[in-house]
C-alpha cells in the first residue's frame, strides 16, 4: 500500500527510529492523532495516539523508546 491513498494533502511523517516522546511532542505540536512511520522512502506503519497511551501504560521509557516498538504496521 502506498501512503498516498491514505493520505490527502501533505503526510506527517518520523522515522522507526523516533522516540515515543518526540512522536508525542510532534503530535501534540500539530494537533495530530498519528503519524506515518517511513523508513526511508517506504511506509512501514502509523503510530496513534492510542500507541503512545499502550506505551505509557507499560511504563515504557518515553525518550528511548522507539515508535517501531508501538507503531501498527498492518
């Protein structure tokens, strides 16, 4: 699937690598409820809101963390 058909307009994106506190400080920033997951120039997942709570609730460290942990990727 391409990012595109899910998406209109621009596409707020990170990197798997992204920590689960800047994906939350980005969303938060922007008044988003996910972001795309790219690795490189392939979409690999959407990290959500509800992923950051899943992530929190396991007591997860927030600034280590990466989003490739949390993210859907179905």
């Amino acid at each position: 699937m391409e990012l595109r058909e899910l998406v209109t307009g621009r596409p707020h994106l990170c990197g798997p690598d992204t920590t689960v506190g800047e994906a939350a400080a980005e969303m938060a920033r922007r008044g988003l409820g996910s972001l795309a997951v790219v690795d490189g120039r392939k979409f690999v997942g959407v990290v959500t809101e509800r992923d950051l709570v899943r992530a929190m609730a396991a007591r997860a460290d927030l600034e280590a963390s990466p989003v490739s942990e949390w993210m859907g990727a179905d």
